[in-house]
C-alpha cells in the first residue's frame, strides 16, 4: 500500500542502546551526561605492538546471553548481533513493538556489516593452502577447520534476518551497508517506509563489533586511528587541535518507529519524531571526504527540506565529530554553510569524545542520545576538547554537558568511503 495524501507523521516509541558507556540507553545517556568516557585499554585481543591500542569494549551486561533453547540459534549470532537483541529488545519492550502493528506490517532495518573472522581462524584455515591458491578441501573437511557457521555471521543480511525472527517482524527487511552512516541510514529508510505508507512500524538502528585483529588492523594500516594520547579516555578529542585520529568501539543502537496515528490510538508515550532524512555521496575519493563537504551538506540541506523546514529551525547539531584532523574540519565547513550566519551560536557536540566511533551502530545511537537530550533539555558536551583550532570554530559545548531547551535537531553521520546521512529528529511535541 502507498499512501496517497500527505506523508504520515513518524513517532518513536522505543529506544535501546548498548554501548561501552552502559547496557541500556539511560545508563549511557547519564554517564555521557556527566562526561564520563568509555575507552578503555583493549583486553578483546592482544594489541601489542600496535600503535592504537584502545577501544570502546562493551561489558558482558550488555551482551546478549547465549542460549541454546532461544531462536534464532546462538551459533549464527556474531558479537554486534547479540547488541542488537539486547538493544531491540529494550526498545521493543518500552514501545510494545507487538502492539504497534501487524507484524506484516513492521519492516525491520538495520545497519550492519557481518563479523571479521578470527585470527586464529584464518590461520587455522591457511595451514590447508601451499601458497600458490592450491587449497587441501579433503584436508579442511576432515580436520573441521573452524566454524561452518562463520560464514553465516559474516555475510551483512544475515544479522537483520536473525534479529527480525527474534521479535516475528514479517515486513520489509533491508540491510544498510554504508560504514560509518549505516544506523543513521537505517534509520532514515524506516522513516520512509512509514511515511509513504509501505510499513506501519519499523525496528530501526545499527551493530558493530569489530574489536579484533582483523578488523582493527585495517584502520590502523591506513593512519585512521589515534595513535597519540595521554591516557585512553583523552585519546577521541574531536575538534580539539590536538586530535590525531578516531577510537573504534562497538556497541549497539534500537528505536522503534511507528506512525503518529497509530501511536495516539494504542496510547504510546512518543518519545521523539523523525521530521525528516536526508541523504546523499560525495562522488568523491573512497578514503577521503569532499574537501569542500558537498555530500554532507547535501544530506543536511535535504534533510532539512523533507522535514520543511529552514536552517533558522535548527537549534542544535549532533556532530558525527570522528576526531579525524579532515572529518572535523569539513563538518565545520558543511554546517557553516547549511546554517550560514547562526551557525557560530547553535550548539555543536560530538558523542564520540565519549563513545568512540561505533561504526556501523553510530548513527542509531546518536539519534537516541539526541532525542533523549531534548525531551530534558541537555546538550551534551564534546569532551577533551583543550585546545581551539582555528578551522575548527563553532560552539563545540566543551567538557560539561549544557542545560538547553530544544525542539529540532539535526544528527549527522558520514561514513568512510563517502556516503552521508542526515536525519532531522524533533521533541514529538504533538
């Protein structure tokens, strides 16, 4: 069914978030609240010898259990996804995502990009080759080297399916593979769903859990990662002067969205509202951002045009902040240019100084903090932020959250190889 007439108004009902600040969305919107970081040395895998040797780990209390009776089975659930339960299953439980619509009717999309393998797994596999691409398959059948059902948890649609199965959630199942701007991108297409009358509800958001060798080392090849630091939890310092790269961490974001209708009929608490998504590429270089930030001020002036809205609406912005020496200095350029003269007096912060980049989770997470921050009235701060840079010159709201009554907000999310989104979050004053 497409909806003919205006476009339906998205609520959000239900939020759940695990990260290497707390187990639930409270517990890490009161430890950001009080600037309190969450990078820690990494003890997942043994990083010596590397030049980043931190991360954002999340506690065992926010990972969900492994048990054998539950299904999907837990030998397909990768570390991100068993995030994700735990955070879907807090947002699902706050909104009663079975209430909220026939289950044919609730879309579930996710942000995710599947489990790097093991070190030891892919040494164990590499004992069955003779270097030349000849592989011993009789050898690796035999033996049973490794896990069959890697494969399962690595493969990016699969994490979706699984969490979809979880909760009985029957309508439309996207998988958003665009790195760093993944949950927020997750995000926006569920607001589209709805909003066009294609689903009645959605579970929206994003996981990551790539705190291992293979994973990390990638990054760490390409001089992405802070290498810098004094101490762990001074290491993400966006827009400081003296920041020197990003923080990787895991962790997990859920909100459930429905429509306003649908909402007021069944007595929901609306927590928030979607007012608009914008999205957007650079066209541009894989591993750079457009230097002039085209694509991210596209996604932001989109964003602000599906919601109808003018840049003066805009009373604060959830930076994607990486604490990269280019992301930093390119975002301040985009909202300079989307917001023109009021941009040095809106408040701009960057939840990563506390969390570190999640990656794939990011964006999801993001937009509850944001949301959470609006309905009392906080903007939290960009913590570690000592020394000003010159290209770096707006209201970052540095080291202490600040006591601000809002109602529009724009949250953005970049990701590394150049795809932008933008969402427009609002309080759900309806």
């Amino acid at each position: 069914m497409h909806v003919v007439g205006p476009p339906r108004r998205v609520v959000v009902t239900g939020w759940g978030v695990v990260s290497p600040l707390g187990p639930t969305a409270e517990s890490t919107f009161q430890a950001a609240a009080a600037g309190r970081s969450g990078i820690r040395a990494l003890t997942a895998f043994d990083p010596t010898g590397l030049p980043c040797r931190i991360g954002g780990q999340v506690a065992d209390a926010g990972v969900a259990p492994l048990d054998p009776v539950l299904d999907p089975p837990t030998r397909l659930l990768s570390r991100g996804v068993r995030f994700m339960l735990t955070a879907a299953a807090e947002a699902a439980g706050q909104a009663k995502l079975a209430e909220a619509a026939d289950p044919a009717r609730i879309a579930m999309v996710l942000g995710s990009h599947g489990e790097n393998p093991t070190l030891a797994d892919v040494l164990r596999r590499h004992r069955y080759t003779n270097g030349a691409g000849q592989w011993d398959m009789a050898g690796l059948a035999r033996e049973r080297v490794g896990d069959p059902f890697a494969l399962l948890r690595r493969k990016p649609d699969v994490a979706a399916a699984l969490v979809a199965a979880r909760f009985g959630l029957r309508g439309a199942n996207l998988s958003i593979c665009s790195a760093c701007a993944a949950g927020a991108q997750a995000v926006g297409e569920a607001y589209r769903l709805i909003r066009e009358g294609r689903a009645d509800a959605a579970l929206a958001g994003g996981c990551e859990s790539a705190l291992n060798f293979v994973g990390f080392v990638g990054f760490q090849l390409l001089k992405a990662m802070a290498e810098k630091y004094k101490s762990p939890e001074t290491a993400s310092r966006p827009f400081d002067r003296r920041r020197c790269g990003f923080v990787m961490s895991e962790g997990a974001g859920a909100l459930v969205l429905e429509t306003l209708e649908g909402a007021r009929v069944r007595g929901a608490a609306i927590l928030g509202e979607v007012l608009g998504y914008g999205d957007s590429a650079d066209a541009y270089r894989i591993t750079d951002t457009h230097p002039e930030a085209e694509g991210a001020i596209l996604a932001m002036r989109g964003a602000l045009a599906d919601a109808g809205l003018p840049p003066d609406a805009v009373e604060y912005v959830n930076a994607h902040g990486t604490s990269t020496a280019v992301n930093d200095v390119t975002e301040t350029r985009a909202i300079k240019a989307v917001l023109g003269e009021r941009a040095r007096t809106v408040p701009v912060s960057s939840n990563k100084s506390m969390l570190g980049h999640t990656i794939g989770a990011a964006g999801a997470i993001e937009a509850i903090l944001a949301l959470m921050g609006m309905r009392v009235g906080l903007v939290l701060p960009t913590i570690n932020y000592e020394y000003p840079d010159p290209k770096c010159d707006l209201d970052y709201v540095p080291n202490v959250a600040r006591p601000l009554a809002h109602r529009v907000a724009l949250s953005n999310s970049f990701g590394f190889g150049g795809q932008n989104a933008c969402l427009c979050l609002g309080r759900g004053d309806v």
